[in-house]
C-alpha cells in the first residue's frame, strides 16, 4: 500500500490526519522553505524515545549522497516562535546534524497540541519504528486522550483488533519488564507469553540468561503453572470465549485501571459484568466516568 492511500485512510479515521498536512500540495515548492538545521528542535509528543544507532547512519549515508527527499513537518515552537517544533522527521533532522547540513526542507503547520499530539502519535505508529512499549503507549494515549476506540485504530492504522488489544496489553507488565521490551532484551512475542504468568519477572529473567525462543518461553509458562497446580495435568476440555468479548473485556479494563470480567449467558441473550475493586476510593472513580458520560 503506497503512503498516499493509506494516509487518506488516516485522515478520515483519526482527524485531519497526514493526507492533509503533508499531501502533494503541501510538499510543492511554493510551499517549501528552507530553515536552519539549529532551528529545529525535537517535539514534545514525539512517542518514540530511542533512536537505533545504526538505523540513523545508514540514513545519514543515505542523505550524504541524495540529501533530503521529505520535508521535515513542523510547527513554530509556542514558548520561542523564531525555532520549529518537529512533528514528523525526527530520525531526518538527527541525520542530517549527523552529515553538518546547515539547513534542512521543512513545511510549517499552525497546529494546536492536541492535534500536534495526534499526528505525532499516528506518523510514528504508520512508519512501524517504535519499539513495542512506545507503540503501546501511543496507543494508550489515542484511545485515552483522543477518545478512539480499538476498531477505529484497527482500521484506520491498518492493523487488527487482536494485534492493538494484546499490543495494549503489555503495558499491564511490571515495569521492569517494560524496560527489558523497550531495549530489545524480551520481544514482543516474549512479552505477550509472559502475561498469563504467574511470576513474570522471574521468567523474564530466565529469558534473557538462558537465551530462550518465544516457543520455549510458552512451553516455560505453561510447565510453571502446571507445577503449581498439579490437578492440571488431568485432561479438560478447552473452554471456548468470543474473542470479541475477550477483547471488550481488555479495553473496558484498560479504560477504568480495574479489572472487568465479562460473563455471557449459555440459556438466554445478555450475560453479567462485573469489576473488581479494592478500595471504595477506586469504585468512586468508576462513578464519575460513569456520570460523566451521561
């Protein structure tokens, strides 16, 4: 899919989107500028926090002998207006400081923070140079602060509703193992096999000093539960759910911080929702979402 057709599919999934900021028109030479190269300055809700060393030569390789083929996305900067804040070009600017070009293309925007902030979240999404840890947070974000919901990025961002739940999902981890995704130890495999442990931590260790595949991390969780619970090894029949109700249950636990347990009944429609609390302080702030959603 070229990035004209999917960054219309964008705009019209999640506000204006990048069709309408950075499109044919905007990228023309009447609209072009050049600005100093010390002018700009990383933004604020650039999602992305590490930079691959290596990713970053290979580009600045790649300007050295071509120079910029993009425009660098901007807006002027609302605490300095003579500097520009980056939007969308960040790996770009970095490598163009890399090869001492003075200046660089950039196409300026007037854009509140809000929108700033989703079109920083969404181009770095769409471009898949995030770790698992910062995607999972942009998507925290655009579900939180922007109120999209876990089709709408499914569709508009091209990836499906499973991957964006279980995506989500990682952020539930102890924050150590955060950590461990976030710099390349664990993969995202890894992570989603170490949820449904009991003792992550220590299976997250034992991954990163043994050495093990995402196949054997499974067969790992799967052994360590068994041996906590010996009556497991008789056979049972595999317990069915909706992955639909699944996936209702995560995001309804991702939006109260509590966890929420969908129950569908087998003789009648309908079925029974319960959340889980441990202080009246937590059920006071499950009211007032609710009463501010009336």
């Amino acid at each position: 899919m070229s990035d004209e057709p999917r960054h219309r599919a964008l705009g019209r999934g999640l506000g204006r989107g990048l069709s309408s900021l950075l499109g044919d028109e905007d990228a023309s030479p009447k609209n072009l500028r050049s600005v100093a190269t010390e002018l700009l300055h990383p933004g604020r809700f650039q999602p992305r926090r590490n930079f691959d060393e290596a990713n970053l030569q290979s580009l600045a390789d790649s300007i050295r002998a071509q120079g910029i083929l993009q425009p660098i996305l901007v807006r002027r900067s609302p605490e300095n207006p003579s500097t520009y804040e980056i939007l969308a070009g960040e790996r770009r600017w970095r490598a163009a400081q890399a090869v001492q070009l003075h200046e660089v293309p950039v196409v300026v925007r007037e854009l509140g923070d809000r929108e700033a902030s989703e079109i920083a979240l969404v181009e770095n999404i769409q471009r898949q140079d995030l770790n698992p840890i910062e995607e999972a947070q942009g998507y925290k974000r655009l579900v939180e602060e922007f109120g999209h919901t876990q089709e709408a990025l499914a569709e508009a961002l091209g990836k499906s509703r499973s991957h964006i739940a279980n995506t989500l999902r990682l952020l539930n981890l102890p924050d150590e193992i955060q950590t461990m995704i976030a710099d390349g130890r664990l993969t995202a495999g890894h992570a989603r096999a170490l949820i449904t442990a009991r003792d992550p931590m220590e299976i997250a260790n034992e991954i990163v000093s043994m050495g093990l595949s995402v196949r054997q991390t499974e067969g790992y969780v799967r052994d360590q539960t068994k041996s906590r619970h010996p009556k497991a090894d008789a056979p049972k029949a595999a317990v069915w759910r909706d992955p639909n109700v699944v996936a209702l249950e995560q995001e309804l636990s991702l939006l109260l911080g509590l966890k929420v347990g969908i129950e569908t009944s087998k003789t009648e429609p309908g079925g029974t929702l319960s959340i889980r609390y441990h202080t009246l302080d937590q059920l006071d702030a499950v009211l007032a979402k609710l009463r501010a959603g009336r």
